[in-house]
C-alpha cells in the first residue's frame, strides 16, 4: 500500500540521526514517478526502497571537502618540523558504493605567524599519512619582526580515504634555542575529487 503517514511518524518520535542510519541494511523510501496508467492506480509516484548506501553515495560521494581552524597561537624554539597544533584532517571515502577510491585534492593553508628576530626563518611542511613531503615545504624569511600572513596551496593526487593531512611546522633559527617563531590564526581546507572523475 503506497500510504505513509509522515505525521504519525513524527509525532511518535520515530525520527533518528543521519549518524545512526546503516550503509549497509537500512533503506529509504521513495516516491518514483510512473505515469504508466492501470486499473486501480492512485498515483503517478508509488512508492520504492533504495538503499541507504546508493542514494547517500549520491549524495556525499565524489567529493570531499573539510576545514579546521584554529586562534590559540602556538610557539616553537625547534629547527626539526613538529606538528601544528589543530592543522589536521583525514581524508573521506568518495565512493562510498564500491569504496577504494582515490581522490585529487588541493590543500589550502593560511596563518599569521610571528619571528622574535631578524635573521630568523619559519617554515612549514605538508605531511601525509605521517611522512614529511619536503618538496612541499615552504619558507618565510621576513625582514623585520612583524606579525606575517602566508597562505600556500598545494595540490597533491591519487590520495586513497583514511590519510592523515597535517601542516607541520620549524624555525630556522638566528639563535639557536632562544629565537621563536609564534604562529597565530590559522586555517587548513582541504578539497577532494574523486580521481576518476577529474577531467
């Protein structure tokens, strides 16, 4: 019978959270339109079952976009790259149907940073699935003690879902142990296309 009482279903509560539908055994129901005429027929849209996994897949698949900000400013006296604190993201499945899929993503990072001397250099790194890619690092050499804005983007392919994205950062120190680099706000967004549909 193709009657579904929505208002019943919300006044009894019968509401859950997208957190808890199952990919893989729950369904949804859909109203497909047949203007097909037969005897009896109520409607031109009867009612079907698609599965939670093929219709989300449309939905959430194919892309992934992300971003994490930070304001509490952070400070190193260390020359070896360490973690930026808050600049980390995991990549998404983009195909949540047949998973696997790998994605093409362009990474964008922007903070104000500070040096304490002239001399000095900050400089940051993109890291992933926790190995430094030093042909991304960037470096900052200003010429007076001000606060500093960069931004960098770097475009990075055929990343498979579950990598660990993180911005890491140093100093190059004119004084070793007592120059400090400070960096402020801060921002990392990444951006995700499935590698088989990028032209």
């Amino acid at each position: 019978m193709d009657v579904v009482n929505f208002d019943a279903l919300v006044a009894q509560e019968r509401k859950i959270l997208a957190s808890q539908v199952d990919l893989d055994r729950d369904y949804f129901i859909l109203g497909h339109f047949d203007n097909r005429r037969r005897d009896f027929k109520a409607t031109d849209y009867p009612i079907y079952a698609i599965s939670a996994r093929e219709l989300l897949a449309q939905v959430t698949g194919n892309a992934d976009r992300q971003m994490t900000a930070s304001t509490t400013p952070t400070s190193t006296t260390d020359d070896n790259y360490i973690d930026l604190i808050g600049m980390s993201l995991s990549t998404n499945e983009l195909d949540p149907i047949s998973l696997g899929a790998t994605g093409n993503y362009q990474i964008h990072f922007s903070c104000s940073y500070q040096l304490s001397d002239l001399g000095s250099s900050a400089e940051f790194v993109l890291n992933i699935g926790g190995v430094d890619i030093l042909p991304t690092e960037v470096i900052e050499s200003p010429n007076n003690t001000g606060i500093y804005r960069t931004s960098i983007v770097w475009q990075v392919d055929s990343l498979p879902a579950n990598q660990i994205i993180k911005v890491r950062f140093k100093i190059t120190p004119a004084t070793p142990t007592v120059s400090l680099l400070s960096v402020l706000n801060r921002v990392l967004m990444i951006d995700g296309a499935n590698t088989l549909n990028v032209i």
